[in-house]
C-alpha cells in the first residue's frame, strides 16, 4: 500500500492490506466455504445466503448476506473485511470503504484451479497462509477420489449442479 503495508491486489485492481482481520464476511458462495473450513468462527460475522443450499443448517448460528450491494445491512454487521466474487456495482464498495471496510473482489470461478487461488489468496488476506498447503492437498485429494475413469462411453455420463435452490442436470448433447 502506499504507506508501506504488505497488501494483495484484487481481481478490480484494487489493494488490500494484509492483516489478521477480526470481523469477517464471506458474501460468495465460495468465499463461505474456504472461510467456514479454515477461519475461526468467532472471526466470522456472517455468511453469503447463498451458500451451500443442500445444509444451511452448516451456517444457521451467523447472519446471512444476500446481495454485497446491501451497503446498510452489512455495515449494521460492523465487519472489517467483506469477501465476494463481482460483478457488484462500484458505488456499494466505495460506499463500504469510504465507513471502513475492506472489499475483496475474489473474481470468476472458473474450477478447482480458480477454487485454490481463492483459498490462497483469502488465507493471504487474512494473515493465515500457513494453512494453504494442508487444505491444498486435502482438497486435491477429494477431487481424485471422485474422479470417474470407468465410462466406457461419454454417453454415460451425467451432470448434476445446484445453484441456490435449483438442480440443473444434462448429459450428452445438452449445454452442460
């Protein structure tokens, strides 16, 4: 940063100062994962509302957030750092930063390799990044284990995804 602190840059471009944030806000779906499985629970204000559909239950004891554009809301939370993945408006992060809160654009997930420069890059934020590599190596080692190598045809093959509340599904010869 200008006055000397370690930062990261965000996918916007912009700087954040590397510390070991208090009072956090996981507003992505991802974001709640990573900071739900690696950060302390008292270090957590609240979670994305759209996060892990299937057992909210996971995250019932915090708030929920549903948009990051929801600037009242989340500054009633009093966090000091608000993770989520864009597009959001400027005008609801600089109205964040200008009460004091520090906004991370994590970016586009784009897959596994995408999930683990978010995992790094939020452990970095946060002042944790010892705890990359065993995460890194747990979470590799769950994608190998569902890794399916006995299709003996594409056609056997089927996806199935939620988002939020929906299932969405395809096989051969569908967009997914």
């Amino acid at each position: 940063t200008p006055d000397g602190k370690p930062a990261v840059r965000d996918a916007r471009g912009a700087l954040v100062p590397i510390e070991p944030y208090q009072r956090i806000i996981a507003g992505s779906i991802t974001s709640t994962e990573i900071i739900h499985e690696l950060i302390e629970n008292d270090r957590i204000v609240a979670y994305s509302a759209y996060a892990d559909p299937g057992g909210p239950w996971k995250y019932a004891h915090k708030p929920q957030v549903e948009q990051i554009a929801d600037v009242e809301r989340i500054l009633s939370l009093k966090p000091d750092v608000v993770f989520y993945n864009g597009p959001i408006p400027a005008e609801p992060l600089a109205r964040l930063r200008e009460n004091g809160v520090q906004t991370f654009d994590l970016g586009r997930m784009l897959g596994l390799e995408s999930y683990l420069d978010e995992v790094e890059v939020i452990l970095t934020v946060l002042g944790a990044t010892e705890r990359y590599d065993a995460y890194r190596y747990t979470v590799e080692r769950r994608a190998q284990s569902i890794v399916c190598k006995d299709i003996a045809t594409p056609a056997e093959a089927m996806y199935v995804g939620i988002i939020a509340s929906t299932i969405f599904g395809g096989t051969q010869g569908t967009s997914y």
